[in-house]
C-alpha cells in the first residue's frame, strides 16, 4: 500500500505538521528525508529495512561514503543531501551558542554539545569554555581516542582554560558504542580535571556524555 493510500494521521508529513517531529519514530523520520521508496517498498519500508541494514540512525546517519551508499535506495546524491543536513543542524546550535551569549538554556547546550560531537565513531574530549557570567568563549575539541587510550590530561586542559581566561568550563565526550553512562574512568577523570582547575578558582559546571537518546549530565545525577 502506498503512503498516499494511508489515512492522514498515519503518514508521516501529516503527522509532523499536527503532533510535531518528536512525535515521529526514526523510521518516520528517515522517510521523510527520503522522500520516496523504491519499487515495492514504500518510504518508511525502505526507512526501515535501512534502519535494520545499519543497526540503528545513529549507525546511518554516521557511515561513511562508501558505506551509506552500499544502502538500498542510497547514492551520492542522498549523501551529499544527508552531510548538508547534519552540517546546518550543527551550524543551527552553534549560532544558538555564539562567543559572549550566556548558557540560559540546558536544552541548547545540550544540542549543541551533541550536535558536535554525536557523528565520531572514536571518542572525542571536549570543553566548553566560559566567562564568569557564564557567556560562551569557545569549544575546543582537546583529546581523541578512548579516554582509557588516549588519556586526557588535566595539565593541558587547564593551560587551555587559562589561555581563555575562562572562569567555568563544561566537559563533553561522545562515546561511539551509544551507551550513555558513565564508566569508572569517566568519572575518575572528572574528578581529577576538577582538583586541578580548582587550584586556578575555575569552576567545573557539568560533564556531558553523548550517546545515543539525550546526553548524560554529571551534575543532574549528583557527580559534580
């Protein structure tokens, strides 16, 4: 059967314009970028024979050319419409974020922090730097690698914070695997990162873990 056959709760622009996009699943969601299905299969079949394809939209939306395009469906124009896609919801956020405007919302933070970070498939360290009304200085990308691998040293991120004369950071690591809580090292590093920039009067706000579903905060989950 065809979308179009479909009553007009079900189909997914319809849907979007009278419930909004968190109302859709990732297939719904994947559909609609899409657009059409293939001989057979409708756009939300296809969107979910990619979906098991790939193992999850995370998976999807962060394949590499070659793979994305090994995708029913898929091709160099889809990609290219895909990388557009994720680089303005990056560029989105960053505005939301720019250097001297105050952090007045968690939830652009969050988006932010995960907008960056959520499409490395290794782990990348990162701090948000801010003054002390806490108004955006800058992100900077300081370590990558597994934080048990590739070690993340308090000495260069308190150098960094101290070249941004930053009075408060917020920390942020991705972790390729989606699972969003914190390990043992994660937590051990954080503590360590907060005795040294302690010794400088610079203040630790949170530390967001970025997986799959919404980021893990630190602070709202009494670790800071």
């Amino acid at each position: 059967m065809s979308i179009k056959d479909w009553s007009a709760e079900d189909r997914p622009r319809e849907k979007l314009l009278q419930r909004g996009p968190e109302a859709l699943t990732d297939a719904e969601l994947l559909a609609i970028f899409l657009r059409t299905g293939v001989p057979g299969k409708s756009a939300v079949d296809l969107a979910r024979e990619l979906l098991t394809d790939f193992g999850s939209l995370k998976a999807l939306l962060g394949a590499d050319k070659k793979r994305f395009c090994q995708g029913k469906g898929l091709g160099d124009a889809t990609y290219v419409q895909l990388q557009a896609v994720l680089e303005m919801a990056k560029r989105h956020f960053k505005e939301a974020l720019q250097r001297g405007d105050a952090l007045t919302s968690p939830d652009i933070t969050r988006a932010y922090l995960s907008a960056q970070l959520r499409g490395y498939n290794y782990e990348v360290f990162a701090c948000l730097f801010l003054d002390n009304q806490h108004r955006v200085i800058q992100l900077d990308e300081l370590f990558r690698g597994t934080i048990d691998g590739a070690s993340v040293y308090p000495r260069e991120v308190a150098k960094q914070a101290l070249h941004h004369n930053a009075a408060a950071v917020i920390f942020a690591h991705n972790h390729p695997s989606g699972i969003s809580e914190p390990s043992q090292a994660d937590k051990h590093i954080t503590d360590k990162l907060k005795q040294a920039l302690a010794l400088f009067d610079i203040r630790v706000l949170d530390h967001f873990i970025i997986g799959d579903g919404d980021p893990y905060s630190f602070a709202e989950h009494g670790l800071m």
